[in-house]
C-alpha cells in the first residue's frame, strides 16, 4: 500500500506515540534569563550524537510567543502561535553523527517560553527522547552561522528553566504526539473582520502535500492559481464551503512565484526562489484549448531571489507589465538607459554604520525597484528605486500605482528606522532606502515621503478594492498584509494636490494569521491566503453582510486634485527625453507648494543638458525654486568640479535662512550636504580601499577650510532650532564641515532629547568631532553608550550599532587621549550624560479606531504624572499654553476639558487637520513673480501682508499686497500628524486625562 505525504504524517503520528508511550523525561520550559524582556529576541542550541541516519525524527515545540526551528542550519518552519506547537518530521535533515538544533524564540510581550522534545527511532529500532532542559545553550546575541553544527558555542550559557510542561500559563500546551492537530489552518473563530464583514475558511493546505501558499490570482473563470513559496502552483475552484472547494496540481514546469498575474490567455509567473526553475518573469499558456497549461515561456531573467528577491507583476493602465522587486535584486538587464530612474547614489554625508548583524551592508542603491515591459517581456524601464522589500504592488481606479514597503525590524529603536509604509509610486521616484544607519529622512527633499505611515511590521500583499462588492468605502480602499501580527489593513486615501493622504484601520486581524496575497475575483468577494516560510496555509473568502449598497462606487471627483495629476503627468513626460522645452514648462514648478509637482519638475529638468539651465539655476531668486535648483544642480554635476561647488554652497548661503520654512531650511540642508556629496572628491576609508571598492564608505572628503567656514558661520548660530529635524540636519552638516560650534549645542541637545531615537541621533553624528571635544565633553559622550546597552530597548543590531558608534569616536582620537579615557570608553567609569533615561521610541502610528474603545478610562484611575511626561514628549509645550506655561503660536488649551469630550480631544491628537479653528487657519499665497507662501497671517494693513511660515519661524514673511495673485485659506493644520506615536496606550489615556485636568493633580481622572 502507498501511502500520501499527508497519510504518512498522521501514520508516523500513531506510531510513535505507540513506540513513546510516555515521556523518559518531562520537557521543560526555557528561557535566557527569569526576567524577559518585551520584543526580546533569544537564541537556544542542542547538539547530540548520533549512530547513524535515523529511521524517523519528529520535533514537537512551542514558543511563547513564535519561534524558528533550524536543524543543523537549515530553516525547516517558523511557528507563530504557541497555543499551536509545531510537529515537523525532521528525519531528513538528520545524519549520522554529531546533530544540532536551534531555535531563534521572540517574545512579544508578558512571559516568554520554549518548550520542546524530539522523538527519535534509529534504524536499528532503538529509540532516543531529547527534551528541553538546562542541558541545552543560549544566547541574547547570536553571530552569523549560529545555526550550524561546527558553530562554535563556547561562550553560551545554560538557559533558565522556568518549569516542566503543564505549568501555567502555557497550561494547554500539550507534546502528546498520539494527538493530531485537527484542522491546521486558523478557524474562523480565531479571526475578527470588522462589522458587516464574514470571513470563511475555504481550504486548509496540507503541508506535506502542497507546501506554503504566497501568491495567487484570479483567473477569467474566476478560479485561483495559487503558488507555493517553495513547490508547484495549484488551481483552487471556490467552493460555498470548506468541503466543496476544489483544489488542483498544476501539471505545469514552473512554480515557486512570489507574483502571478492573469491577463487574457496568458498566466504571468514571477519566480523568485530558484530552486527547480530559473529566476525571472514567466510566460505560461494553454495552446491547445483543454484548459490545461502547456506552454511556459522565459520572458526576462532577474538577478535576484529568496524573500527579498522579485516579487509582484501587475497589468498597468497602460497595458504594460509592472513588476516590483526587492533590495537583493539587481535591475532588469538592458533596462533603457533613458529610463525615469538614473542618476542614483548612495549620497551620504557622515560616515554610515552597515547593520551591525551582517544583513545587507553590500546592498546599495537603487535598493528596491519597479520596472515595467511590454506583454511579451520586452522594452523594461527602470521606474522607481529606493525601496527595501516591497511585495506587492496595485493601480487604484485613478490609474496611480501604490506600494506597502517594509523597513529592516532589526533597526527598531534607532532614528534610522523606518516604520512600514505606504508609498505612492510615480515616475522616477526615489524613496530613500539605504543599507545601515543611512536611511534617508521622509523629508529628504530628493526623495518622496510615504502616503501612510503605519508602524512595526512585515508587508505581503496588497490590493484594491476595485471590483469587490463590498460598500463604496472599501471599493476605494487600499489593502494591505501584515504578515508578522497577523492584520490586514484597509487604507482609505483622499487626493491631496497631485498625490495622496490616507488615514487607516484594521479590516482583519488573527492569531495566528501570517496573510500573505491577497485578491478581489471575479465573484466580487475578497480572497486571502496564509503561509509562507514553511508555516501552515489556509484560504479564506471575504464577503459583505451589511446592509449599505455594494453598488460600483463612482469615481471621486475633485477637480483641483484631478488637474494637479495632470501638471504632475505632463512633467513626467520628459522623464525619458532631452526637450529644451522641458527647462520653459517644468522651471515655474520648482516653486510649487506641491512636493510631488516639485519633484516631477526637478527630474525632468535633471535629464536636460546641465549647460542650457546652470545659470538659469544660479540665479534663481525664488526661495523655495532656488533650493531645489540646486539639489538638482548637484545632482547633475560632476565629482572635483569645485567652482560649481562653490558656486552652490554661496548661492544657498545667501539665501534668507532666518526667515525660511521648516520645509525650505531641511531642502537647504540637504542641498547643501549633496553639493558636497556629488561634487567633492571622495574620501577612503580607514582600511585604505576606494571608495569604489567599498560602496559603504561612500562620502565627501574633508571640504575645503575657507568654504567650510564660511558655510558654518552662516548656519552656526541657527543651532540649536526650535524644530527637531531641522536640528538633526543642521547638526550633521555642521559635523560634516567639523565646525567646532556644533560640539557645545550638540551635546546639549543629547542631554536633554526626549526619545530615546533623538539621543541616538546625536550620538551618531558627534562620533564624528570626538577629536574637537574636550575631555569632559568626551566622558559625557562615551558614557551614554554603557548607559544606552543597559537602558535602553531595540532590535536585534541596536547594541551592535552602539559598538560601532564607539569604536568610530575613539578612533578619532590621539593614542594619548585613548589612553586617558580608557575607563570610560570600556565602559568601567561613567558619568550622567542625559537629564531623561527613556526607553521612548516609535510605537505605533495611532488611529482613532485604535483607542476610541478605551476611552472611559480616562475618567478614574489615570496617572497625573506620566499625562504630563506625556505632554512633554508630544512636544505639545512647543506651541500651546497650559496652566501658564508654554509657547504661544497654537491656542492656549488650559481649558479644553471644559469645553471638549474625550473623543474630540483625541481627534485632535490624532487628526489635528479635522477641525481647525477659523482663527488658527493658515493661508497660501501665490505671488506675482511665483513666489509661494504657506503660514498664519500675524498682521495685515492695506499695503503688506506679516506671515509667519511655520511655528518655529522667528521672523515673520513680508508680502506686499499689489504682489499678491492668489491667496486661500489652507485645510492643513499648522500641527503636523504623529506626535503621539512614540507613546504607549496608556501614556496616550493619561495625556488626555492630563489636557482635561487643567494641569490640576486633583482632578478626579487621577484619583482611584
């Protein structure tokens, strides 16, 4: 008798639960130390011997909360959800002789665990148990191969053993192996959809069988085609139930697809993994009618794979292929050399830090890309690059294409983390990724800033929800996987000029629930998968049961924004051409308030000959123009072209920084770091490579004394700022041109920074003037290093970085200064450095429907200091008066809790664009010469306008009235978005309780 994968699982189930009757030992709960920590990543190692090839192995463990299992290096399944142990019949990873296993355990909050035990029967029918116990080794850090057999693991220590299985709270856990697991995938139980939304479980996939699903698509007969990340594809016919869905092999030579994509007869198949087939974009056809594939095609090889490999295809609105792919792969080969996006650099003024694990420090731009081709694979431009890993990609009815870009989770707790976003994706566009500690701000005015930014996790798939019947609302919606905590997200985006804002909720959220792609069929429902990495898969359907229509929603007209895309389209048409007329129509957007039109006017100046324009941009007189004249001047330079350097840098020195935006001086930051970046020579590094030979040192050498100088006499005594970007910048620039004036405000901003991102910050830019310190500054420098490893939280590189920063600084000093600060430097002598130790970093991009069901704890219970503390990060002080004290540019809010509920005042934390009070509007004006101007009116007569630009600004605009063209009143709230996503839940609770009480502790929201 034959048996299936699947039988021969449930067979080898029942076997070795009659061969181990019982347990020889009672397997033991682990952990690296009694005391774990939240998002605490731990490391644990079991080496054995063997006599020979075992005749079956099966592993059974769990984790509180998600684990992967490696057996001797090899990932064999990662495992998400502990109340669920894993059971992997690893027998054919085992050999004879010394074995190991390892397991990387996370823990995402409260008590943490891992539990295992292996069943081993050798050949000769003996038996062996390995069970968990103080026997095995971890670690907190683990170096690269940590998995492997000959690793060596000298310095491990043993675990601490918390207690023997059945011990709570993991009371349920069982390791029975005579137990099967029933129905693997999660039922719908264990998923919550939001009201007037049901999801069904249509299919469980049987692992062994059929692997782990991560790409599907609908096909014309509104059947699926479903991928495995490491096998063969599959065709699902949606049933009306679990039972009556049918699911299918495909006898067809390709599989392993990260992206698939069905137009017309033809099966699009992007595989990724490589394993059985050739990476790259495939063809796959039925030539002969049955209804069959038959013919598989390779259209285009890609240099790339694994999970940052190419990912997603998708049919644009212009009948092209769009295929997005990840940091690891290199651009489509023979891509046009007129393609949108060119002219990419590292562009890096400081000295950049790779990721202190090894991850991807020979990874360099253009990072992640979106090319597009014709339908027979030909003709690729390069359209967009900056990207880390994005996986999916779609067009929404407007015919713009979107993106949900992932950020390395390692970086956690460092102001170089990103959190995953939403970008809208348009020509040419650069979106900042670099490897290390050289991620370009959001604000960095030669890049885009994201649509959405949403917060910790790992992006998968994403669609919109064009064609589902599902009320117009969600028609409109964006959504997006989080395979990591188990969420789908719907984005609602609204047209803001030319591009897009966005709020967000979650749509779909379980445990465990690792969704992978996603898609709208032919039947109108949603269709979801999970899987991935070896985990269990399963198919869900998606339907409405509201009451509200499901009727094709309209598309929404706004003609304003609808016009500002086509400006922005019109600018993008000479992204792949030489036009003199380019210079006349893209020149008067450089001014534009629009930062989209900006950019898409800059590319298309920067692809004209430099020669027709140069002095067109020296002499620039418009503030915001002459600004981004000059990045794209600098862009388009040539290296050791030292007039122009010094023709940008004197240009930009003239131009009136008391008096800019918070916009305009970052822009004039940056402009000025690219002129040295793309223009100085090169510097080499310590080891005494190239820069060409090592991308990672990649920056400007020393500038020149006379300019340097005179460039920091002009910025100098605008540090410190009142804004805290423009104070990062400045104090890398100033570090960059080693003004000895950055050193005293620098440290003082390191002492009394909020966060613990901002602290960071400092410390990594004043590693670079260590040597115009003195020696008090020195100890006060190094020693927020030991302070910063002990105290303070972040990824799996953050004390590494730490490491690196040190190692950088002391370089830099004398052998007799080394010397002298060898106590501090090592860490054996420290003095106070910061007057706040905080472990205050990015929590989560808040939305209302986050917290509004916890909004009646605000009443009792409430803590009157953390709301002040709270008070204090949000930087709320920076603007408003409260009970006396703080700045006067915003309303002062003493009394809001008299006049406002909970909710209201939480709205304005978090959308402070909803409701602005007619007398804290701002006004955009438009003035004859082009000039634009965006601020709060202080003054008006019949002659002059005063504005004053942004909140920080210390003097206010001058605008002569007979100059004037234009002038509205704008929507956006002079209080930017996000300043509460560095708080907890409960310190957000407490901030409201606090802005209610009037700043009294007595109020009644404090007492018990």
């Amino acid at each position: 008798m034959r048996f299936s994968p699947r039988q021969f699982s449930m067979l080898l189930l029942l076997t070795l639960g009659a061969a181990f009757p019982s347990f020889a030992a009672d397997p033991q709960w682990l952990w690296a130390a009694q005391d774990a920590k939240d998002n605490e990543t731990v490391f644990f190692r079991k080496a054995f011997q063997l006599k020979g090839t075992p005749k079956s192995a099966l592993f059974l463990g769990s984790c509180d909360n998600n684990f992967t299992l490696f057996v001797n290096g090899q990932m064999v399944t990662q495992k998400r959800e502990w109340t669920y142990p894993a059971r992997e019949n690893i027998a054919k990873h085992l050999v004879e002789g010394k074995n190991v296993i390892a397991i990387r355990g996370v823990n995402e909050g409260g008590p943490a665990g891992f539990v295992g035990l292996i069943l081993i029967e050798n050949a000769d029918g003996s038996k062996e148990q390995i069970v968990t116990d103080a026997s095995w080794l971890t670690a907190k850090e683990a170096e690269k191969g940590w998995q492997a057999v000959k690793f060596d693991d000298v310095g491990w220590k043993k675990p601490h053993v918390i207690g023997k299985i059945g011990i709570a709270p993991w009371a349920s856990v069982s390791l029975d192996p005579t137990k099967p697991a029933g129905i693997a995938a999660t039922i719908e139980e264990n998923i919550r959809a939001i009201a007037g939304f049901k999801v069904e479980l249509l299919y469980s996939v049987p692992k062994d069988e059929q692997g782990s699903w991560v790409s599907m698509t609908p096909d014309p007969k509104g059947r699926l085609i479903v991928s495995d990340q490491y096998g063969s594809l599959y065709r699902v016919t949606p049933g009306k139930d679990l039972a009556s869905t049918k699911v299918e092999k495909l006898d067809v030579a390709i599989g392993e697809a990260h992206g698939m994509l069905h137009v017309g007869n033809a099966l699009y198949v992007v595989n990724n993994e490589g394993q059985k087939y050739k990476r790259g974009l495939y063809r796959v056809t039925d030539t002969n009618g049955d209804d069959q594939y038959d013919k598989v095609e390779l259209l285009k090889s890609i240099d790339g794979g694994g999970e940052h490999g190419p990912h997603a295809v998708r049919l644009g609105p212009d009948g092209k292929l769009y295929l997005v792919a990840g940091n690891f792969t290199k651009p489509p080969e023979g891509y046009a050399s007129n393609s949108p996006h060119r002219n990419w650099a590292e562009d890096q003024l400081l000295l950049r830090n790779p990721d202190g694990g090894g991850h991807d420090p020979h990874i360099f731009s253009p990072a992640g890309w979106v090319a597009r081709c014709d339908l027979d694979g030909k003709n690729w431009e390069l359209i967009c690059g900056g990207l880390r890993n994005t996986y999916d990609i779609d067009f929404n009815t407007d015919g713009e294409l979107f993106n949900f870009d992932s950020d390395m989770e390692w970086d956690t707790g460092t102001p170089w983390y990103r959190p995953t976003r939403v970008n809208h994706i348009v020509s040419g566009g650069e979106y900042g990724w670099r490897n290390g500690t050289g991620k370009w701000m959001e604000y960095s005015p030669d890049s885009l800033g994201a649509v959405a930014n949403i917060g910790l996790g790992s992006p998968t798939g994403g669609m919109f929800g064009t064609g589902a019947k599902f009320p117009a609302k969600y028609q409109r919606a964006f959504f997006i996987n989080d395979w990591t905590y188990g969420k789908i997200y719907a984005v609602h985006m609204t047209p803001t000029g030319s591009t897009y804002t966005s709020n967000f909720e979650v749509f779909i959220e379980g445990k465990p629930l690792p969704v992978t792609d996603i898609v709208v069929n032919t039947d109108g429902a949603m269709y979801f998968a999970i899987g991935g990495r070896r985990t269990q898969s399963g198919l869900y359907r998606v339907t409405y049961t509201g009451s509200e229509s499901t009727a094709p929603a309209e598309i929404v007209k706004d003609e304003a924004a609808a016009k500002a895309r086509e400006v922005r389209h019109s600018l993008e048409a000479y992204h792949m051409k030489e036009d003199p007329k380019a210079i006349e129509v893209a020149w008067p957007h450089f001014n534009s308030n629009d930062r989209a039109i900006r950019y898409a006017a800059r590319i298309a100046i920067e692809h004209q000959d430099p020669k027709l324009w140069q002095d067109k941009a020296l002499s620039e007189q418009r503030t915001t123009a002459a600004i981004h004249a000059m990045v794209a001047l600098a862009r388009t330079g040539k290296r050791g072209d030292k007039a122009l350097l010094e023709n940008i840098v004197t240009r930009l020195s003239l131009l009136p920084w008391e008096k800019m935006t918070e916009d305009q001086f970052l822009a004039a930051i940056r402009a000025s770091g690219l002129a040295f970046i793309r223009l100085h020579d090169l510097q080499k590094d310590p080891g005494g490579l190239s820069p060409e030979q090592n991308l990672a040192t990649i920056r400007p050498a020393r500038p020149d004394p006379k300019l340097a100088t005179a460039l920091a006499g002009r910025i100098a005594p605008l540090f410190p700022n009142q804004s805290e970007n423009v104070n990062h910048e400045l104090a890398a620039l100033l570090a960059y041109l080693e003004a000895p004036a950055v050193v005293a405000p620098g440290m003082k901003l390191l002492a009394t920074s909020q966060t613990q991102e901002d602290q960071l910050h400092y410390v990594l830019v004043l590693r670079n003037v260590s040597h115009l310190m003195n020696n008090e500054q020195r100890r006060a420098f190094f020693s927020w290093i030991p302070m910063a490893q002990q105290s303070y939280r972040g990824g799996n590189s953050f004390r590494k970085f730490l490491d690196k920063i040190r190692d950088d600084a002391a370089a830099r000093l004398t052998d007799a200064d080394r010397l002298a600060l060898k106590d501090v430097i090592e860490g054996k002598a420290r003095v106070e450095v910061v007057k706040l130790e905080t472990t205050r970093q990015f929590v989560h991009n808040w939305q209302m429907e986050d917290l509004l069901p916890e909004l009646n704890a605000v009443e009792k219970g409430r803590s009157f200091e953390k709301g002040k503390v709270a008070y204090q990060a949000a930087q709320c002080y920076k603007c408003h008066r409260f009970n006396g004290d703080g700045g006067d540019t915003g309303p002062d809010i003493t009394g809001v809790g008299n006049r406002f509920n909970p909710t209201y005042i939480l709205e304005s934390l978090i959308v402070p664009s909803k409701a602005i009070s007619d007398q804290y509007l701002n006004t955009s004006i438009l003035t004859k010469d082009g000039e634009v101007f965006n601020g709060r009116i202080l003054e008006e007569n019949a002659k002059q306008i005063k504005l004053r630009p942004d909140p920080f600004a210390k003097e206010p605009i001058v605008i002569e009235k007979d100059n004037i063209q234009a002038r509205q009143l704008s929507k956006i709230s002079e209080m930017p978005q996000g300043l509460i996503n560095t708080l907890t839940k409960e310190e957000i609770l407490d901030l409201v309780a606090y802005m209610r009480s009037a700043g009294k502790a007595e109020d009644k929201a404090f007492g018990k």
